[in-house]
C-alpha cells in the first residue's frame, strides 16, 4: 500500500449508493474512496491536509483504503464554533 501526503480539492459525490463513491483531487491526483467515504465527507474540506493510504488503478486514480486528516477535522471546526456562538449569547 502506497501513502500520499497532500491539500485536498474539488470534492465531489460520483455515485450516491449505500456506500458513496467520492473523488477528490490530492495535490492534483485524482482521488477515489469509497471504504469510509461518509466519514470522509464529515471530516475534510477543502484545502486540508490529508494523509491517505491506497493503490492505484488501471485508470490511473488512487484508490484511498484509509486516511487521516492533519490537524482539526472539518466536525471539530464546526463544533468548536458552535461552541464560541453559544457563549457569545
């Protein structure tokens, strides 16, 4: 298995299913995940630092098995505004 280290773009849903099938740009390399793919989507956004782990395929994307997102996922972000909004009241 191959890892990547990379800023993610351009996110997108291919194919809504029981399992989502989603791509994304690392770095310019076409991306896809489809293991943990809504867990993906709640934890990256645009512009992250991410490291994925996976291999290619015949059509040249790399295929994401598991990924870790650097520093504060998406959810974190969002929870801890939440959190500064409701103190402000």
């Amino acid at each position: 298995m191959k890892t990547k280290k990379g800023y993610v773009s351009k996110i997108r849903v291919l194919k809504m299913s029981r399992t989502p099938l989603v791509c994304f740009s690392l770095n310019n390399e076409n991306c896809l995940i489809a293991a943990h793919s809504l867990n993906f989507l709640a934890d990256v956004d645009e512009n992250m630092q991410v490291v994925v782990a996976g291999e290619f395929n015949d059509r040249k994307q790399f295929v994401v098995k598991k990924y870790s997102v650097i520093g504060k996922t998406k959810i974190m972000i969002e929870f801890e505004a939440m959190q500064k909004d409701l103190s402000l009241n």
